[in-house]
C-alpha cells in the first residue's frame, strides 16, 4: 500500500499545471472542473468510507464514476447534459494521468470509455420583437440601475454574447469610433469582435458617460462597482419581466434569460 500513488497531488498538478499553465483554461471552466471534483470527492467519502485526502488513484475506477454520474442524475435531479458536464471534466482529469501515470493505462482506458448519455435537445424558445421592445421599456431610466439594465438588455439582445461574456466586459473592450464593435473573449478563449448597431452604439456612448463605481472598469456593474452575479442578471431580469408583462402579456408565462437573448438574436437574423 505504501506504494501505492496518492490521489490528491495528481488532482493538484491537473489543476495548477494542466489547466492553468498548459491549458490556459478560463475561470469559467476551471470553476466548472472545480465544482465536479468538490461533488465528486463528497460522494467518494461517502461511497467509499473514504476521506478525499485518503484517496488513491486506484480508488477511483470506472465502477465508482459510473456510481457517481447515477447517484447525480438520480439523487440530485441533473439532466443528462449536465450528467454529461461532469463526465466531461472527469475525462479531461483522466486524459491528464495516462501521461503522468502510465502504469495504470488500463484502469484509465475503462473511465474514457463511458459513454456520455444520449438525450433529446429541445428547441430553445425565442422572445417576439413586441416581447423585447416592452422589455426595453420596462427600466425607468431616469435611475442609474434603469440604465444600466435598458444598455445591459440592448446589448444583450442585439449581440446574442453569453452571459459569462457580458457580464465580464468592461469599458475597454468597447471600440464605438469607426467600425463600432465589442471585443470579447468567448468559450474556448477565442477572441472575436461583434459589431453594433447605430442605436446600440449611441446607448453605449451615453452610458459610457456614467462615472465609473468603485475602483472598477466592469461595464455593466452592480451597486458597489463589482461584476454582476449570475443571480443578479436574473434578478433584474425577473423585474423588468414583471413590468413588461403589463404591456405584453405574452411575457407573463414566459423566463427572460440572457440565453433566450441570444436565441432572440439568432432568430431575428433568421428572420
């Protein structure tokens, strides 16, 4: 036993040198990675009567990931897309040891052979161009949040960027001379500017206009100059929703996401 190799300074290494160093992985990814192992060394400790600094490599076969990914979908109520995020993250760890551990090539060859689970994708629902102009209405702008919120929501729907991506931006990464368009580092760390519209780019000059809170350069920032949550972007939304939903009723049976802002997007250039 005594030879036998330790989980947690391998798990270490893939953290610190794979996906920092090598890798380069962004802190979205490295979060979600974060969130699988946290959740996946809960289960082994209880599965396994195993305290995670106890771990060996050995430990974590192909038997106890499959346990793992049941005991989500069924204990925990994961989709199978999320069921097949944490696989994902998983494989990406165990890619990592058939380099630094080749001698247990066989037990590593059976964890990458899981497969994901199949599931049926849904169509995403879009909002109507009536749905987003009562929306755009929905923020008093004569606030500072309102806004904020009407130039958060206009560029959202109007670019389709990922939550992640617009809640990161700051007032560098706008260019509004000739050319207007936003720079932002998307999924993969792959940069790519997006252009804006005349009434976007006019938006953005007088919101630019608004002194900076804190010491931060965020574009879109809460109350206290940080970046927005994932739960304050919902949060807002939910409110607008609700006061727009006087003016659309279609809105009231219907969740406004930055997701379903970019489907939106996605449509209209359909359209």
């Amino acid at each position: 036993m005594k030879h036998a190799l330790s989980l947690a300074p391998l798990l270490e290494r893939f953290f610190t040198e794979r996906l920092l160093h090598q890798r380069q992985a962004s802190p979205h990814t490295i979060s979600s990675y974060r969130d699988t192992f946290r959740q996946f060394l809960k289960f082994t400790a209880q599965h396994l009567r195993t305290a995670p600094s106890q771990l060996y490599f050995k430990d974590i076969d192909a038997p106890v990931i499959l346990a793992f990914l049941d005991h989500l979908e069924q204990q925990r109520g994961i989709t199978a897309r999320s069921r097949n995020l944490r696989l994902t993250a998983l494989r990406s760890f165990f890619r990592f040891a058939a380099f630094e551990v080749p001698m247990h090539a066989a037990q590593i060859q059976r964890v990458l052979a899981i497969p994901n689970k199949r599931f049926t994708r849904t169509v995403v629902p879009f909002l109507t161009r009536a749905e987003v102009e009562a929306l755009l209405a929905a923020p008093d702008q004569q606030t500072w949040a309102g806004r904020r919120d009407y130039a958060f929501m206009l560029l959202a729907v109007q670019t389709g960027l990922r939550l992640s991506e617009i809640t990161g931006l700051t007032r560098q990464d706008l260019s509004l001379g000739v050319g207007a368009h936003v720079r932002v580092i998307g999924k993969g760390r792959k940069e790519r500017c997006t252009p804006l519209t005349k009434a976007t780019r006019a938006i953005l000059q007088t919101w630019l206009r608004e002194p900076p809170r804190g010491d931060s350069q965020v574009l879109f920032p809460n109350a206290h100059g940080q970046r927005l949550s994932v739960h304050g972007v919902q949060y807002i939304l939910n409110k607008h929703r609700v006061t727009a939903s006087r003016r659309c009723p279609s809105l009231h049976h219907k969740r406004v996401t930055v997701h379903r802002f970019r489907h939106t997007m996605a449509m209209d250039l359909v359209d």
